[in-house]
C-alpha cells in the first residue's frame, strides 16, 4: 500500500503477549487519527487472529509472526504460524443454537474474523498457517 | 496498555452484579465463571456483566460467559450486559449472544430490566 505505514513483530508464546500487538496497532491508528469504533473493531481482529495463531503453533518454533500496514483508509493485518497448520473447511461454523447445551463454548474465532473484516483469506499447510485480513478504516 | 484483568462484585435487589476491569481472556472468564458459581449454588439467578472497565476481550474468555447464559436459561434466570465498548457489543451480536441475554446502557437500566 502506498503511504502505509507499517510495523512488525514477532511475539512469544507468552500469556497476553497479544495486548502488545494491540498497543501498536492503538498508536498507529491514532497518529493516523483513525476513528475509535474502527480502532475497536481492528482490536478484536488483531486479538483473534493472534490467540488462533498462538494456539496452533508449533513447538519447535512457537512464535508468531505479526504485520500491520496501515493507511487513512485501510489496514491490512498479516498473522503467520509455523505450526502444523489445518484444513480451514473442516472448521465448523459456530451457531449459538448450538453452543448451548454443548460442552464446547469455544470455536468462535474465525467466524469473528470473517464477519468483522472487509476480507479474510486462510491459507494453511504442514508447514504453518498464515491469516490475511482486510480492514477499511473509514 | 489494557490492565491486569479483575473482579469486584455486589448483590443488588437479588442480582449478582459482576464489574471486570482490563482484558476478559481466558483467565478472566474463568474468574467470572467462579464467581457467578459462587452465586449461582445459592440460588441467585439474575445477573449482570458491567464490562465499563473492559475495553479488549477475546472469544476464550467469552465461552466462559455462554456457559452462564446456558447454566441461567437452564435454572430460568437471565444474564444482561451493561456498558458495552461498540466493537465488543458487535462480537457478541456476532456470535448471537444477545438472542439469550440482554444488554442495557447502564447496571441501573439492566436493574430495572431484570425486576420488571
């Protein structure tokens, strides 16, 4: 992206490390001055997108790999794994109707990531999983 | 940089109102879950999330709060969210929360929506 300004990151498998992914993505929105319910809703984005990540790596190397580029108009947000990586289509799309009465609640990941994103793409092999998402900022 | 999650709770007009304050994951829904079992054993059946003070949380820690939602529907309680941030208030429309519990702008609104 033209412009853009980026930053990136590799984060530990380390508790709540994905709040420092949120901090940065904080101060470039708002020296971009971006609006707060878009800020908001990148947060949710980032969070997800990093506690999957951290969740599906792997042991031999357990970091993520974190990119944010971000302009007035849009933010692109790239999160890669070196896990072992999994067949997307076989995620079951969570349903409420169906969570209740169910001893698994979680799962609600990338159902989020999709809704809430402009665009989301997935691509996962033995070799890990990257999640590309679309943002527009205004 | 969203703070060291915590819980304070009170019991008004017979409702378990819990107040989270920083980031709801996995170790705050835990925690939220604890107290409302605390609660909930002896026979409290209305409550209420003020989230005022949590302004990032994360679908672990909110599969916590659907197994209250199922736990209250189970015991014909209910559940109402107060104070919601607008991107969390789109989560959990998103994973259709608010089909089982109510949300109110303030813990004194979700009062009045709970005694009527």
């Amino acid at each position: 992206m033209k412009d853009a300004i980026t930053l990136k990151m590799s984060l530990p498998k380390i508790p709540n490390i994905e709040l420092v992914a949120i901090e940065g993505l904080d101060r470039l929105a708002h020296h971009l001055g971006i609006m707060e319910d878009k800020i908001g809703e990148a947060k949710v984005l980032v969070t997800e997108a990093i506690i999957n990540a951290l969740e599906h790596s792997g042991e031999s190397d357990p970091a993520v790999r974190v990119e944010f580029s971000m302009t007035k108009q849009e933010l692109i947000i790239l999160v890669r794994d070196f896990g072992k990586g999994f067949e997307p289509s076989s995620i079951e799309v969570p349903n409420i109707h169906d969570k209740l009465g169910s001893k698994d609640k979680r799962g609600w990941g990338l159902k989020l990531m999709k809704t809430m994103s402009d665009d989301f793409r997935i691509e996962s092999n033995k070799q890990g999983t990257k999640i590309t998402i679309k943002k527009l900022l205004h | 940089m969203e703070q060291q999650f915590s819980l304070s709770s009170e019991v008004r007009n017979n409702c378990l109102v819990i107040t989270t304050t920083g980031y709801v994951n996995n170790v705050g829904g835990e925690a939220i879950a604890k107290e409302f079992a605390r609660h909930f054993e002896g026979g409290t059946k209305k409550v209420i999330i003020n989230l005022a003070q949590s302004k990032v949380v994360n679908s672990i820690g909110m599969s916590f709060l659907i197994d209250i939602v199922d736990q209250l529907n189970d015991a014909g309680g209910k559940m109402v969210f107060t104070n919601l941030d607008p991107a969390i208030h789109k989560m959990l429309s998103i994973m259709g929360l608010f089909q089982f519990a109510g949300k109110a702008n303030t813990v004194d609104d979700a009062l009045k929506e709970l005694s009527a």
